[in-house]
C-alpha cells in the first residue's frame, strides 16, 4: 500500500487546518450537506471537502452533531495502524460552523468509478474479484456482485472491520492511478456491531502476520497518544468498543463471517 511522507502529511494538515477556507460549492448528490472547498496559504492552495456539523442530517442509530468527529477518528486510527488509505482529515471551524475538513482526492469533476465494485453475469466475473452477493435483473436473470481482491482492497476491509464502518459503498472508493483512497467515514465507531459493507469477500479468512501486526499497532497506540485525542472526538463507549474490536480480531485471527442476524451490507451499493 503506498504510503506518505510525514513533510508531505504534515503539509497537507497545515493547510487544512490553518489555511485560508474558500467555498466553491455542495456537493448535492450527498445526503448531509457535503462543500467542495480550497485551501490557501501563501502560494499553496489544495481542494477540499468541507462537512459542517450544522448540516448534518439527524440518524436515529448515531448521536447527532457526531459525524465531523468520527471523520476525524478514522483518519487518525487508520494512520496509527499503517492504513494510509483515509485522506488527511482535521476538526475546524469554517464558514457554517465547526466540521470535519478532508483533503479532496481523485477527479476534480465528475465521478470516476473506481472498478473495485462489479455488477455481471455469474460468469462474467473476471479474474482477481470475488463473489459477495447474488441478484436478478428486472427479467430474473441472476447477477452476481463481486469485488476486487488485490491486497490494497483486503487491507481496507481490516480497517473496515477496526472502525465498524456502517457505510461502506462501492462510491467511497477511489483509485488515483496505482493508489488507492477511502472516504465518508462518518458512520463508524458504534457501540453496537453495524459493519455494512461491498467487501465482505475475505470473509472466514486467516488474518496475515502483517495484518496482526496492523493490528496491534493500533493497540499500541490506544495505550499512547492516541486515546488522548481520540477521547475528544469519541465517547469513553466508543473508545472501549474499539479496543474491543481489535482485540476480537486479534483473538480470533481470521476476518469474521456475514452476520445472518442483521443486515450486513450498505445501500445503495455504489
């Protein structure tokens, strides 16, 4: 999985968090209110997303006002273990209040399919995808529901597993040339088990040492500085729950089966 050098991460949060904010426009596909934005300061200037805390719409299964802050605590998990996948994201105040601030990634216009995510005919899948679901058309015809399998989608399905991520479509998926990034995280950290996901196609599989290893970094970094600023965009809940979560994995070293009791997938898938 690539990576980012901590000069060019650390220049990246500089803007988002002390930069000049400029609002360009929303993004009117999402359901809360989403803002494509520019950072500046001095000769630098990036895109971003803007999420305010005051936009955001009201889930009878998530504390309101708490979406900002989970965005947050998921970049923050995922670069403890290792998962450079989340774009930079900070806590701020803009224009329409405090909220979550992430570096935009992918197009600038338009919406590009990442192809991580494949609607075919049973035997259509192409190779290096794997099964998750099957369907029908309007006609009845079956269709099957497959993802990519490449080691970058597997690594994000683990961080998937660690953030209980309730909301993870295939459009939450972005590939930028050979990399790859995952967005809207705003639905994780649940106490309960509500993990809704397209990857569920590691399923049953053992855990490798480098993702034990992922893992416990994370446990690691609970015990250090990560708890402290953790503890300021979760409740002491939430926190236990994580720790939990992990050591679950850990313990029971294979990615969990689909839960038949609860709905184990997003919607709309994509």
């Amino acid at each position: 999985m690539p990576t980012d050098t901590s000069a060019e991460r650390a220049a990246v949060i500089g803007l988002l968090t002390d930069g000049e904010l400029e609002i360009e426009g929303r993004l009117v596909e999402a359901s809360n209110v989403v803002l494509r934005v520019w950072l500046s300061q001095g000769s630098e200037r990036i895109p971003a997303v803007y999420k305010p805390v005051r936009g955001e719409r009201p889930l009878w299964d998530f504390p309101e006002g708490t979406l900002a802050c989970r965005e947050v605590a998921a970049w923050l998990v995922a670069q403890s273990g290792g998962w450079h996948v989340v774009p930079p994201t900070v806590l701020r105040d803009g224009p329409l209040g405090s909220g979550s601030v992430q570096q935009w990634v992918g197009p600038l216009t338009g919406w590009d399919d990442s192809g991580l995510v494949r609607l075919d005919r049973p035997r259509e899948v192409p190779d290096g995808f794997v099964e998750v679901l099957t369907a029908e058309d309007p006609q009845g015809e079956p269709l099957v529901v497959s993802h990519a399998s490449s080691d970058q989608v597997r690594a994000l399905a683990l961080l998937d597993l660690v953030l209980n991520n309730a909301d993870r479509k295939g459009s939450a998926m972005i590939v930028d040339g050979d990399r790859l990034w995952a967005i809207d995280h705003g639905l994780c950290f649940h106490v309960e088990e509500k993990l809704r996901t397209v990857l569920w196609g590691f399923a049953g599989e053992r855990l490798a040492p480098a993702e034990r290893d992922r893992l416990t970094k994370v446990l690691e970094a609970l015990d250090g500085d990560l708890s402290d600023r953790l503890q300021l965009l979760l409740d002491g809940d939430e926190m236990m729950a994580l720790r939990a979560r992990v050591c679950d994995l850990l313990t029971a070293g294979r990615f969990p089966a689909v839960p038949v009791d609860r709905t184990p997938l997003p919607w709309p898938l994509w």
